[in-house]
C-alpha cells in the first residue's frame, strides 16, 4: 500500500514555495507536439504528482487536454488515465506518451518523404509498391471532400487536394501508433495552409488571405519535428506503457469506485478559452462535429446564455465521479482561473471549494500563483487548491 502524506506536510509542502514557473522551459519532449490552448504547465503537474503521489500509483486527469499531466506521470513512473470529449485532444494526448522506435520513426519519414518527392514531381523514383502515387491521387480525387463547399472555402482547390493525397499516403501506413503521429503532424499544419486569419486563437475566415505554404513542403518540416520529439520519448520515460487518454465524460467516468490513487487536473475555463472553436480545423478533418462537440464541452457554447449554468452542472458532476473514484484519504488537486464571462467576473476557485466540499472532499489547502499568458481571458491569478477523501 502506498504511502498518504499526512495533512500537516502537504500543507508545509505546498506552501513552503513559489508554484509561478514563469520562467521555465514548458516545452521540453513531446510537450509542444501540436499546437493547444490553455495548457497545464507541467511543473505544477510534476510537483502535484510528486506531492501527492508515489511510484506505481494511479493518476486521473479528468480534463485532460493535451495530455501534460500525462506526460509527468510517464516521467515519474506513474501510472495514469486521460479522459476527454475532444477527440483532438485524445489523439494529441496519445501521441505525447506513445514510444515509437527510431527504426520506425526513420521509416516513416523516409515513406512519407519519397510521396511528397514525387508529389511535387522533383524525382522520377519507381514508386513504392502498392499503392503507388497514381493511386492515391486518383482516390484523392474522388473524395467528397473535393466538392464540399466547407473544405473548399477553407482550403481551396489545389491546396485540399494535396492535404487529402498526404493524408492518403498516411493510411497506407500499417502500425496505428506511426499513422497517428503522422496525422497529428498533418493536423498541425491545417491552420497555417487555411484561409484562417492570423494573429488570432480563433479560427476567423479570412477572404483577403494571403497565398499561404504548399503543404507538402510544410508536412515534411513538421513531421520530422514531430518525429524528433517522440525518439526522445524512451529516454525519458520509462511507465509509458501504463499511460493512456480515452475519450469520454468527466461526468461518467469509466472507472470502478475507489480505484485511483490522486485526480491531478487543470479544469476548464467558462467560455473563455473555446476549445471547439480553436481546433475547428483539426475536429473537423478529423471526422468530428465541432458545434456538436461544443454542445457537449463543459464550458461549451460561450455565446449561449446559460454558459455559466451549464458549467456549473458538468463541473459539478465531475466532482462528485472524481470523489467516487478516488480512494479514502487520497487527494485531488485542481489549478483553476478566475474568467470573466459576458463582462462578469466569476470565482471560479470558490465554485471549486463549493462543489467538491459538496461531493464530500475535506479542504486540506489553497495557493495562488500570476496566471501568465493566458489569452482570451482577464485572469490576474490562478489558485490550486488541494482536498481530500
């Protein structure tokens, strides 16, 4: 049975220093692997995991975006379970702590490469055996996205067609965990080939867009940095086996009772930073609704009149499962902001201490730390708060 940290010392423990981080490196391994917005800082989940937990215990993040806290607990030699409505966000999450070998990681640039090189006709090379080039461009071409009046306008013509013949020569690849990353560097680049207009988190369509990169040239820059994030992955980590996202409801999680060791999350912010709305792009080539998905997110729909309503019952709900799961005496932490919503500020860390004293957790301590480089919002501070089962 693993260690409990007694309430004195998680107090002393958590009080005892800064949580700012403001200056540190956020992006070291697979942390900046695709382009997300309000990201955990992954110290902070470094810390409450070592705070909180031991070797070989179970984490749950709930919210768990782009799968930072994830990632620690890999480093840590945790185990850990994501769960998330946004399929971007599980295949992001996925792809962050999945080892890939450097034989395979070098097979798929070398792969994909030789497409991109006769795609833009600069070789003559014998392509490789089934499907050759003439195959995948010719199914390219039939495909519905070709005459869908979204895709076009996003697009265009000749830019679409070359996303689709990459995206083409991504599924002849046999091993899952190699095609995803290869699609998730294709997911990276939609945004800087689109006519989105630049310069905002939203996805604002731009009719006087400027002649964007072609993406084949575009694709291969971004998977070999892609690829070069995952080789270090090993390295690093060695419980990377243990580590998973799922997509799923925090409200319904598919978790027996008292079965994780600590809830380690960064919950979202009431309709300040729309998830949907900013992986418009990706959710939709992905195969997914994103005003569907909007409707279901918590914090979702931030135009909507009951935005704040709506929230409060996912939040709540997210709670008391997280309460439900958690062993006795163990501990849930939670970093939240203060957004303000249709020009209302609103505490959302006294919403927190609310609802999870509700659900049954015992308050053991609360900091503050600057909340830094959050767009989108008017957040001065961010509070961590810790309670127990």
């Amino acid at each position: 049975m693993s260690k409990i940290i007694s309430t004195p010392d998680l107090k002393t423990s958590v009080l005892s220093s800064s949580w700012e981080y403001q200056e540190s490196d956020t992006q070291y391994l697979t942390h900046n692997i695709h382009r997300y917005s309000g990201k955990f800082i992954p110290q902070i989940a470094d810390r409450a995991i070592k705070t909180l937990t031991n070797v070989g215990d179970i984490v749950l993040d709930p919210y768990c975006g782009s799968g930072t806290t994830l990632l620690e607990c890999a480093k840590l030699h945790r185990r850990a379970i994501g769960i998330d409505l946004n399929p971007l966000a599980i295949l992001i999450s996925n792809c962050k702590v999945t080892p890939i070998s450097l034989n395979d990681l070098h097979g798929l640039k070398e792969k994909i490469g030789h497409i991109i090189s006769l795609l833009s006709k600069s070789t003559n090379q014998e392509m490789f055996p089934n499907p050759d080039l003439e195959t995948i461009e010719r199914s390219a071409s039939t495909d519905p996205r070709m005459s869908d009046e979204w895709y076009l306008k996003w697009f265009g013509e000749q830019t679409l067609n070359e996303l689709i013949i990459i995206e083409y020569a991504i599924n002849t690849i046999q091993k899952i965990e190699v095609r995803n990353l290869a699609l998730l560097a294709l997911s990276n680049i939609l945004r800087r080939v689109s006519r989105a207009a630049t310069g905002y988190p939203n996805v604002m369509f731009d009719k006087n867009a400027l002649i964007r990169p072609k993406p084949s040239k575009l694709y291969i820059r971004e998977l070999e940095n892609t690829c070069s994030q995952v080789s270090e992955l090993a390295n690093h980590c060695s419980g990377l086996t243990s580590v998973n996202a799922t997509l799923g409801n925090a409200t319904a999680l598919p978790l027996d009772d008292n079965s994780v060791d600590a809830v380690i999350t960064h919950p979202p912010y009431i309709g300040s930073i729309p998830y949907a709305e900013y992986g418009l792009l990706s959710i939709k080539w992905l195969g997914h609704d994103p005003k569907e998905l909007d409707k279901n997110l918590t914090g979702g729909k931030r135009q909507s009149s009951d935005v704040v309503s709506r929230f409060e019952i996912g939040y709540k709900g997210m709670l008391d499962e997280a309460y439900r799961v958690l062993k006795n005496e163990k501990y849930i932490f939670l970093m939240v902001g203060d957004p303000v919503v249709k020009g209302k500020f609103i505490d959302l860390a006294d919403m927190t201490h609310r609802f999870a004293v509700e659900a049954g957790f015992k308050h053991v301590v609360t900091t503050t730390r600057n909340g830094v480089n959050r767009r989108a919002n008017k957040m001065g501070h961010e509070t961590l708060l810790f309670f127990q089962k």
